[in-house]
C-alpha cells in the first residue's frame, strides 16, 4: 500500500513480522470470538486477526487508509470497517451488546484518553491486548511508591488486572517512534477490588489528589474533605497522593456523599 503516515493520527506502522507473530500468539484469536480492532492502518494486524475466522470490526480515522482497507477486505465477509474516530465510537452499538475482545497497536497521542473511554465499556469488554508507548504500561501497572504511579495506575487497576507482556524497539515501525513501545495485555476483574460507593466518587478523588501529586492530601483534596474527615476515613493527612493504596482511595470515595455513576 502507498501511503505516506500521518503523524496527527499518531502512525507508526509495525513492519516486523517477528512481533506481530508474537502478539497474535498472545491474543490467540479463536473462530467464536467478537474482535475490535483500534486503528488497523496498513492491515498489519487485520489480516492475521481475520485469519482466524473470528467476527472483526476494525476502526479506523484515516479516510485514505479506509478507502485502502475496504479494497483489501472487499471480498472478506467476517471483516466490517467503521470509518470513526474511536474518541466517539459507541463499543456497545459496534458489538451489538456483545462480549467483545480489543485489540490494537494504538495511536499514541491519544493513548491516554483512549484507555479512560474505554473503562466505561468494561461491562463488554472480555479482554485487551494493546502497543502502548512502555512509559504508558508502566504507569498502568506500577504501585504506591513509584515515581510513575497515577490517575491511570489507580483507575485501570480498579476494572482491571494489568499484565506488561514484551517490550518492542522502535526499528519495528515505519516510521520509527521517538520512544519505546511495549504489549500490555488488561483483563477484567470479576469484582472491583474495593467497595467505592460510586466509581465517579473514586474517579473524583484520584483526580484531586495526583493534579497536585507534591501535596499533601490535607491540601491536595481541601475541596472534598476537611483533614478530620481524611483522617475518619483512616488515612494520615500528611502523606501524598503516590503513597496511596487502592484500598486508601476507596475509602475516600466511600467518605464522600453518594454520586451516582
Ligand atoms: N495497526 C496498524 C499497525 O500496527 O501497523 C497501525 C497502527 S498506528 C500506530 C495507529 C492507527 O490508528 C493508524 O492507522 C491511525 O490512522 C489510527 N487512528 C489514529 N487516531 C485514531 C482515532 N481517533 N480513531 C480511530 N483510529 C485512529
């Protein structure tokens, strides 16, 4: 296919045969499965995907790339594109309100954004497998103490087990990305962890409390709680938001009044 990447839609086309072996074998696509794929490009990871006989969907933002993909897949009847941009799409009208697995070699500069839309589908989602920038992963699966812990780590670990799986060099793509690449594999948890009252409550006070990560939590979260009500919740005042357990930020959710999700 002739087509020049665009960078605005974050294109970094992977070109190594090795790792899209390597995460089709990790995804392991079955005939029965529901599979959405964000941003198939140059079809690097769609044809194997469509290989497997599985009901694919693919997104994709690029009118030139769809045009290209709907020549390609013309003749293949277990293939549907959806020209959209993935920022908007509606996963349960896709799926038809279908268990469905995610899949992708992700745009990059949405990739923050894209990981907190997509938490409101968890419902539906059987499993992800995506390419993230390895800072992006690191931040999704490390704990209280370390320096890359967040709003992300906090969020996504509450729907989801996180698991790194390998990390990918930047010769791998055309053109090759500034920074390191790394496959993430996040499954959901039957059950949230912790009791939260209300995930917007939680949503709330994670947001507060890592805006001002260098403060303590006594002025990190002034407009949500006094720092008697931090402490009622049993949670010392003067520490800051990266010192926090799972387990402490639920409890501050659950000392807010009730906000439905
Ligand atoms: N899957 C291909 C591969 O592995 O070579 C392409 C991956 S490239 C990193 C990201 C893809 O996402 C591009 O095809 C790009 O056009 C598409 N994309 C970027 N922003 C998007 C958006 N908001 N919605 C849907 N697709 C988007």
């Amino acid at each position: 296919m002739n087509h020049r990447p665009r960078k605005r839609f974050g294109q970094n086309f992977l070109h190594d045969q090795q790792v899209i072996d390597r995460i089709i074998a990790s995804i392991a696509p079955q005939p029965t499965d529901l599979l959405l794929e964000i941003g198939p490009g140059q079809a690097a990871l769609t044809e194997p995907l469509m290989a497997s006989a599985a009901e694919l969907h693919v997104l994709e933002i690029d009118r030139d790339l769809v045009l290209q993909l709907e020549k390609k897949f013309a003749q293949t009847s277990n293939v549907t594109i959806h020209a959209c941009d993935v920022l908007q799409a509606d996963f349960s009208m896709i799926s038809d309100h279908r268990p469905f697995r995610l899949v992708g070699n992700l745009p990059y500069n949405i990739s923050t954004p894209l990981i907190f839309h997509l938490l409101r589908w968890h419902n539906l989602i059987r499993d992800m497998h995506f390419m993230l920038q390895k800072e992006v992963v690191d931040r999704m699966a490390s704990g209280p103490g370390s320096k890359a812990y967040g709003r992300l780590s906090v969020m996504t670990q509450f729907r989801y087990s996180v698991t790194p799986l390998f990390e990918v060099r930047g010769e791998s793509f055309i053109p090759a990305p500034r920074v390191c690449s790394s496959v993430v594999r996040l499954e959901p948890l039957q059950t949230p962890p912790f009791e939260v009252g209300s995930v917007n409550n939680l949503e709330r006070v994670v947001m507060a409390a890592f805006s001002q990560r260098r403060k303590t939590l006594r002025n990190s979260l002034r407009n949500l709680f006094s720092a008697e009500q931090i402490l009622t919740a049993g949670i010392d005042a003067g520490q800051r938001a990266e010192q926090l357990s799972l387990s402490q930020f639920a409890a501050l959710a659950r000392a807010l009044p009730y906000d439905a999700d």
